[in-house]
C-alpha cells in the first residue's frame, strides 16, 4: 500500500454546528499552512471523508443530530488512520476523555486557545505521519519475510524434485519417469476440469511422489528379480518416507496426501492406510493411473514394457477396483487426445515419452 503523506498529513476537517466558529478554526490553521475544509453535522462530516484525503477531524462534542461522541468510532472504524481531536467546553472534559479512551488522540477546550489548538493539532498529525510510516514499515517487513520464505520454498523442492530425478537416473529403467507421471497427472487433471491452482499440485505431487524411495534400500530398488516379502515392505514405507521429508517446508496438505497415498487401491487393499474410494484424495487417485500407465508402458529387469493399447486396457479393466473410475474416464479421453496428436505427427512410438 502506498502512503501518500503530503497530502493527508496537512488536511483538517473542522466539524462544528456553528459557523462562526469553523470560519475562525480555518482561518487559524489555513495560515499555518493546513488545507482546511467545514462540515456542520455528523452527515456532512461523513460526506467530506470519503475522498479519504483527510488526516486529521478537529470534533465537537455537542452538535445536533449525531454528536461528535456518536460520530467518533464510526470516524474510527471507516477510516482508522484519520486523526481525531475533540473539541469541548470545560466541564465537559470527562467526555472528552472517554473519548481518548475510544480512539480520539487528544481534546481542546471552549473557547478555544489558539496556541493550544496550533499544539494539538502539530502533535496529533506528528504521530499520524509516525503510526503510518510504521504501519508501512511492517507490511513491507511482513511482505519481505513472505517473499523469502517462499524462496526458500520453492529451493527446497527444486532441490527435491532435482534428487528424485537425480534418484531415477540412476537406474535406466526409472529415468525420466516422475516427469512423464507429472505430464500424464496434468493431462487427467485437465479432462477433469480442476482449478488451475488443484492441477499445479496435482503435477507438483506427482514429480516428487518416489522422493520417499530415497530411504529406500538400493539393492531392493534395483533388485532384478522378484522381491522377497520383506523387500517388498521396504518399498512399501517410500510414500510417508516422502511425506516425512517434504512435511517441513510444503504446507499443502493436499500435496502431501497426494505422495502419502499414491499407492492406495479404490477397493481400500492398498498402502499405507488402506483407504478406500473418496477418502483417497483425488490428487492420490489421478496419481495411481498416472504412475501404474507409465509403469506398465516403461521397461524393467524383470519384464519388458507393454503396449500403450495393452497398458491402457489394463487400466480400464481395473476401474472401480483398483483405480477410481472417474479418473479412469479422464485418463482414457486424455489418451484419445495424445493418440491424435501422435498419429498428426506420425510418430505414434513417441506417445510414451509426450505422456
């Protein structure tokens, strides 16, 4: 928010019923240099404070109609960085200090002493102009501490998502997988019509979703044939292992839930926590299409890749079991769109690296 001082440090607006008394206020202050405009009730007074150009009321108690004392916090709650003096007789102080109390920065007496006025109004523009400076002065520090923390964010999942893949590449049968589910999570997320916001987490998720198999045994990762039992629960803890990792720094419970449940099964026989149908969250349920296709399309040890037709039959014979069915729907309409483009650039044995 910018804070333009000069001209709200030096207009007062003098609220008085009685004309005489406004015409010598603003004589008074205009020469000291003040911009000064009248109002005669609480209405009028109102009217003149909408242009939000006034940093300081001068305000009589007693008017008729709304006094000043009823006019005051709805002064204070439409414009809390406007000034308030109240203007008083003598044996009304005790007013005007319940006044101070509510927000008004100091009171002047009847008939008015001309140094007193001049003092008061110096003094209570002074600690406006100071109150403002630091207002400012604390949204920028608050706006700088959020921009530093998001730059140690994003860093911290720039690093992570550079050692998940730095993690794939160590095994040529991994490489490249975390950004082909990341591109196929966006595709399905797409057909589903989510929020901009949803499919950045979805695809977010979906590049670190293996993060977790850094705690993971390298032999059992690499491992060419058919884990044991006990391999196979090594592997089976990398989705909390990625949760506990990136839970520091990514304060999006969806993101996490995406990388702690990616390889929960509709039918509630998956893992970690047997969940099932919508208690999955559906970043999780996008995820399971997207990892187990580019699984099944990609080569390993122990098995050659299948077909993408094959790969995608499978997927659509398991919907409503394993897979949610309405991801199902999205994944196969967003297949037909990549077959199409494949085939335009004939070149339909690139579609596995486009997904």
């Amino acid at each position: 928010m910018e804070v333009k001082m000069n001209n709200k440090q030096s207009t007062i607006l003098v609220v008085d019923d009685e004309p005489a008394v406004r015409r010598l206020l603003r004589q008074i202050l205009s020469t000291r240099g003040y911009e000064c405009r009248e109002a005669e009730n609480a209405d009028e007074a109102l009217v003149q404070l909408r242009d939000d150009s006034v940093g300081l009321v001068l305000l009589d108690i007693k008017m008729p109609g709304r006094s000043g004392v009823d006019l005051l916090p709805e002064i204070k709650a439409d414009y809390p960085d406007t000034a308030i003096i109240m203007a008083t007789a003598v044996s009304d102080t005790n007013i005007a200090i319940e006044c101070m109390k509510h927000g008004a920065y100091d009171y002047v007496t009847k008939p008015y002493n001309i140094d007193q006025v001049i003092i008061a109004v110096g003094r209570a523009l002074e600690k406006r102009k100071l109150e403002i400076e630091n207002k400012d002065y604390q949204q920028h520090l608050e706006q700088k501490v959020t921009e530093q923390t998001e730059k140690i964010r994003t860093s911290f999942l720039n690093t992570m998502t550079s050692l998940a893949y730095a993690l794939e590449a160590k095994d040529k049968y991994t490489a490249g997988h975390s950004q082909r589910v990341a591109q196929m999570s966006e595709a399905i997320a797409r057909e589903l019509a989510l929020p901009w916001e949803d499919i950045e987490k979805v695809k977010l998720a979906s590049q670190l979703h293996d993060i977790g198999k850094i705690g993971v045994r390298e032999s059992v990762l690499n491992k060419p044939g058919r884990l044991t039992d006990d391999e196979f629960e090594d592997t089976q803890c990398h989705p909390q292992i990625g949760e506990h990792i990136l839970a520091p720094v990514v304060d999006d419970v969806e993101i996490l839930d995406a990388v702690r449940h990616h390889h929960e099964r509709y039918d509630g026989t998956g893992y970690p926590d047997g969940i099932a149908e919508g208690k999955i969250p559906l970043g999780a349920r996008i995820l399971a299409v997207a990892d187990t296709f580019d699984a099944m399309t990609s080569d390993r040890p122990y098995r050659k890749a299948m077909s993408i037709e094959l790969a995608a039959n499978e997927i659509k014979r398991n919907a409503g079991k394993q897979f949610d069915s309405e991801v199902v729907d999205a994944f196969l309409r967003a297949m037909k769109l990549l077959v199409g483009v494949a085939d335009e650039n004939g070149d339909a044995a690139t579609l596995a690296v486009i997904v």
